[in-house]
C-alpha cells in the first residue's frame, strides 16, 4: 500500500517536533554541563543540515 501525502507530511511533522525536543535536550546539557559548547556546536550544524529535508 503506498504513503498517502498526507501520512507522510504527518511524518515530518512528528520528525521536525522530536528534532525541537532534540535540541532542548541538548540545550538543557549545555547548560548543566554535561556537554561542551564545541559538541553543542557540532550537534547545532548537524541539526540544521536536517531541517533542510
């Protein structure tokens, strides 16, 4: 059975919210420490080569 566009804009959009909730995570790290601002960095650029799909 072939994806309906809609299903597969329903997918994105589910995709781009745990992307959000991603970086809040990782914001959230940041912040306490858990992570550097140079792995921040790294995991800012690979975010936003992602939201360009």
């Amino acid at each position: 059975m072939a994806d309906k566009p809609s299903d597969r804009i329903r997918f994105c959009v589910i995709a781009r919210g745990s992307l959000s909730e991603t970086l809040n995570h990782l914001i959230d790290a940041l912040n306490e420490d858990f992570i550097s601002e140079e792995q921040m960095q790294l995991f800012r650029n690979k975010i936003t080569d992602v939201e360009k799909y």
